[in-house]
C-alpha cells in the first residue's frame, strides 16, 4: 500500500463572503482537520486590498487598512470569461499560498495537496474552468463540490451515523451569493443539486442602503421603522446634503462602498448572533471613516432587520429574502416528491445558516425530518475538504485496484456462468411452456374447441408467444436471473473482498448491491424490469424475441408429433390419409382416447426433449451469450464502482 507520509491534505473553502483553511496528514487517519491560521483567525473576509507600501492585503487585514488604493470583496462567482474577475482570485490565493508559506504552516519539502470547494449548483464545464484558474497559484489542486464536504464532515464529526448518511440527506448550503440545496441519495458521487442565486450578501447590501433611507426619514420626519433621535445624537445624524454627498462618494469611489457593506455584514453577524439582546438596542460594530468627513455606522436591530427581511427585492422578482427561501425551499420540496424520494434528514452548511428563521422555514416546510447544524458551520466546509481530501487520496490505490478487477476479469468471470444460465432458463421455459400451453392447448383439442390438428397447431404457437410475454413468463425468468446473478456475485465478492481486505474495509463491502424486483413489473410485459437491473431490459426483450421466433418453430412437432398424440395418429392416418392428419376433424370418440393423465404424463416425458430444444438454440446464437455477458457485465461494473465510491467513506 502506498505511503503518505509527509503529504499534507489542505481543505480550502473559498468563499464569496468569507474563507477558510484547514489541514490533516494524509498518514493519520483519526485526526480531526486542524485551522490553518490567516492573520491569526481561523476564518477570514473574502477581501483583497492593494496598498502603496504594504503591497496585497487579504482578509481582515485589507480591511483594515482604510488608505488601501483599492478594496475588493465577495468576488467568488461564476463569471468566468471576465479577466478582472480572473485576476482577483489568482492574486488572492497566491496571497494565501505564499502567507502560509511565510508562516511556516505549509512546507515545501511536503508534498502538499489542496482540496477547494465550489458551489453544488456548478456544471462540470465551470468547475474545471475554476480548477484551471486555481492551478496557477496552486499545486495539486481539486475542486470539491462544497455538499460532499459537508456531508463527510457530519460523517466523521458523528453529527450523522452512516446509516443516516446511506439514505437521502437534503444539504441546504447558504452561502453570501447563493443558497445550494443538494440532495444526495446514499452518499452517491453524483448529487441532484438545485442552485439558486440567493445570498446572505444581499442582507447586507440592503441595511447598507436601510441606513441611508433611516437617516433621510428621519430629516423628513416620515421614520416608519425605529425612531433615530432615541438612538444617536443629533450630531451623529447626516443632513440631506450629507446624505446627496455620501451618495456621490460611493458611485465614485467603489472602495468606500465595499468598506461599508463589509461593515453591514459585520453588524449583521453580530446582529444573529445575540438577537436577543439587540431586539431594541442597536449593534455596535465600530463605524466607517470616509475621507474624514463622515462616520459611517451600520444601523442593524431586530426591527430594522425583520423590516430589511420581509421587504421585497428587485434582485429576487420582487419578493422578500425569507419568502425567496421559503419559495425555492418549496420547489425543491415539490421536485423530490416528483422523483419520489423523501429525504431522511437536513444539514445547514454556510455562516448565514446561523440566522435563526433558516431553521424555523425549514422545520415548517419539512415538519418530519430532522435538521442538523454544525457548531462552526463556518469551518464545516474547510474541514469537509481536507476529511474528503484525506479519503480521495487514501482510496486513489483502492479504486486503481477495482478498475483494473473490472477490466480484466469481470468479464471473464460472468461468461464462465453463462452456460448455467442459459441451461436453467430454458428448463424453466420448458416446464412453463408445458404446464401453461401445451398440455391445456391439447385438451382443448380434445374436447372439440379446437377442430382440426393444424388449428391446434396455430393455437399452440399464438398461446406460447402470449404465455412468453405475460407476467408468468416474465417472472420465470426474472426468478432465474435474479438467482444466476447471486452465483455470479458470490464469485465478485469473493475476488474483491482480496482488494477490501487490504484496504482495511468489511469484507463483502462491494458485494451488498442489492436487487430488487420492480413492483410494477407487469406493465413491461416484454422485458424484465428491476430498479437496479434496467440494463438488462434490452437483453431480455431480445432473448424473448428469439424464443418466440425460433423456437416455437419445433415446438408443435416436439410435443405433438413426438408422442403424445401418437396412439391416435396411426388410426387417423387409416381412415383419412397420412396426408390429411393435421387437415381432418378427427372424431370426437378418437379424441377420447386420450385421456387427462395420459396428455399430462406423456407431456411430462417430452419436456427434457423441448428444454435441449431451447438450450441449443439459445447456445447456437452466439449473439445471446455476447449481449448476455456484456449487460450483465456493464451492470455489475456499475454496480462495484458505486459501491467502491461509497467504500471511501469507511476507508479511515
């Protein structure tokens, strides 16, 4: 197994309000991520400031600098053809690439990987569009979606039990330019993701404009939200032309505004954090200096915010932030009753789901399901990262190991089974033929429903192609699938759980696939449908096709002609013409002779006959055995590589 020592795993959560970094060894496999400091904070403003003497500025520190030349936050989007936008995130992760290295938390002489997430909500265009743009200031780099981070997080942080996590967990990540709700059934690599352009940074850009609007009311005397005068001086308040003024300086001059809404953000933050003391009292998070003119102090208090939050938003259609989420917390609600599939409990990801009405809409909306929070959910995605990091790295061999397994003696294995297959399923036709068709057909002959041999004949071949493609039929052979594959199974499980057991896992980890029959099998008359098993309805409705067409070419003169009706044939023959046989009506006290046990017994003695009948034909295509081989194949590679990803959650 490969070594990893000196390889260090470095989640990164890059966020358009705030980042984080956290790291572990990818040798230690018990070891909680540990923070990865910015500016001695475990997380920091997603800022970037350029200063005359000091050069780049990030995070807290960028803000802090109020004679930066310019100031940059929350520039994490999906505009990916804009070069500006480009430039910010190279500049502002080589500043964070090279601030770990000047504080010695990273060393070169490691081998260093970097695990960074992205919304769930990006196609797989952008995401490696993003991971390009990433890799120029970072070595190894692997963009994560942010869901499955949180989802090994709550994993390994034991806020959920694998069981949990084995069924559908909703993962509602509520980040500053969007809210991501991610469904992911069985902890499968591939999510159904919702993405939606809803942000915590739009609360913060309304109580930047709230305060402008709350000063100028008061001026005007119309205050309908809290009355300024009982909360600041008289002095503290700006007049109108200080107000037009302020205005003009922020289009002006992007820096003052960008400081201001960061401001808000802090007081917002502040505001969610101890709601209950600020219900009347406004928060205090310090005051914006511009051009030593102006104090600019974010106005945030309960009344302000539950007014900022219930007004509707030009950028979401005209509805109010709460209603916007409680809308498409709806829509997804609707979509996954669609699908059918009912979520077994909720995980709140993101800073902005600490805001207290997220999980009162949610347990309104989803009543019956629990939802669970992080008690950083700032750091749940760092620390999912470096989690996810650890186990993708640990695994690499493993799913090495399984791809080569699938492609070099799958394939080999289900073909050495086919021939028992092949043998059972047309015992099983046979005896199904007989006991369905043949022998109620002949008895009908004999009491005159059907008239003349050559009717019966035709009878016979139309009944047998109904009785091959009725629910009878269909669950014969579904019944000797479903058993041949167990044997097939048994021999996988056995060959991988050589590779499990090297890799510390449970034996028999990739050989739980389940198979269950599809309750509404009955209205695919002509395939076999299972829920896990649709790759082999093609397959199937050919191998029916054959059997009625080649067949039951033999069948009537097997049966018929073979024994059964032979003590009549010869005194047929007599009176009417061997030539005339299957033409004449034969009378009723001929017809006698053969009496009920006599069709049952002699149709008994001639299934052997019609089950090497079908045998060979199944085995003298050679087609069959080549679809056989190759559907059962693809199927059972489908089904190790999901359970493989699935392995890596209990690979330590």
């Amino acid at each position: 197994m490969q070594e990893y020592h000196n390889i260090k795993i470095i989640g990164f959560d890059l966020g358009h309000g705030e980042t984080a970094l956290t790291w572990v060894n990818a040798n230690n496999q018990e070891t909680t991520p540990q923070s990865l400091l910015i500016n001695n904070r475990k997380s920091q403003i997603t800022a970037i400031a350029h200063h005359p003497q000091r050069g780049i500025l990030i995070g807290d520190i960028a803000f802090q600098m109020s004679d930066a030349s310019t100031f940059d936050i929350a520039f994490k989007n999906r505009k990916f053809d804009d070069k500006g936008y480009q430039s910010k995130i190279t500049e502002f992760v080589k500043a964070i690439y090279q601030h770990l290295s000047a504080t010695t938390q990273i060393n070169h002489e490691d081998k260093n990987y970097f695990f960074v997430g992205c919304p769930s909500g990006w196609w797989q265009e952008e995401i490696a569009i993003y991971q390009q743009i990433l890799a120029a200031s970072l070595p190894n780099t692997t963009v994560v979606k942010e869901s499955r981070a949180a989802l090994m997080h709550a994993k390994e942080s034991s806020i959920f039990t694998i069981q949990e996590l084995q069924k559908s967990v909703l993962v509602i990540d509520i980040g500053s330019s969007t809210t991501d709700y991610t469904l992911v059934k069985g902890m499968a690599d591939t999510p159904i993701d919702f993405g939606h352009d809803l942000g915590a940074s739009l609360i913060d850009k309304e109580i930047f404009k709230k305060t402008l609007e709350i000063h100028r009311q008061y001026r005007q005397g119309k205050e309908d939200i809290i009355r300024l005068g009982e909360h600041l001086n008289e002095n503290e308040i700006w007049q109108l032309d200080e107000i037009a003024q302020l205005e003009d300086i922020f289009k002006q001059t992007p820096l003052y505004k960008n400081r201001c809404e960061l401001r808000c953000r802090k007081a917002k933050e502040e505001y969610f954090n101890f709601y209950d003391l600020h219900e009347d009292n406004l928060v205090n998070v310090g005051s914006e200096d511009i051009q030593r003119k102006f104090k600019f102090m974010p106005l945030v208090n309960g009344k302000i915010i539950e007014a900022i939050l219930n007004q509707s938003l030009s950028e979401l259609e005209h509805i109010s932030w709460k209603d916007a989420f409680e809308k498409q917390l709806l829509v997804v609600k609707q979509k996954l009753a669609e699908q059918d599939i009912q979520p077994s409990a909720i995980l709140l990801t993101g800073s902005a789901s600490k805001m207290y009405f997220i999980l009162d809409i949610c347990q309104n909306i989803f009543p019956e399901l629990p939802c669970k929070r992080d008690g950083e959910p700032e750091l749940c995605i760092a620390r999912g990262l470096a989690r996810w990091g650890r186990v993708y790295l640990r695994t690499a061999g493993f799913i090495d190991e399984i791809t080569s397994f699938l492609d070099t003696e799958l394939t080999s294995i289900v073909g050495k089974y086919i021939p028992i297959f092949l043998n059972k399923l047309a015992e099983e036709l046979a005896d199904g033929l007989v006991e369905e068709v043949i022998k109620s057909n002949i008895k009908s002959w004999r009491n005159r429903k059907v008239i003349s041999l050559k009717e019966l004949e035709i009878e016979i071949e139309n009944k047998a192609k109904t009785w091959l493609i009725s629910n009878s039929a269909n669950q014969k052979v579904t019944n000797c699938l479903l058993d041949w594959l167990t044997q097939v199974q048994n021999e996988v499980q056995e060959q991988t759980n050589s590779i499990c057991r090297k890799y510390g896992l449970p034996l028999g980890t990739l050989g739980s696939k389940k198979i269950n029959l599809n309750e509404q099998t009955e209205k695919v008359p002509t395939s076999i449908s299972f829920t896990d098993l649709t790759g082999l309805s093609v397959f199937v409705g050919h191998l029916v096709a054959l059997i009625v067409g080649v067949v039951l070419a033999g069948l009537f003169h097997v049966l018929l002609f073979a024994g059964i009706l032979a003590p009549i044939l010869g005194i047929v023959a007599y009176f009417a013409g061997e030539s005339l046989v299957k033409e004449t009506d034969i009378p009723g006290w001929i017809r006698n002779l053969i009496s009920d046990k006599r069709i049952d017994d002699l149709a008994t003695q001639k299934k052997p006959e019609l089950q090497q009948k079908i045998y060979e034909t199944l085995t003298t295509d050679s087609t069959i055995t080549i679809k056989l081989a190759k559907s059962i194949s693809e199927w059972l590679t489908e089904s190790v590589r999901e359970q493989a990803d699935k392995a890596r959650l209990l690979i330590a």
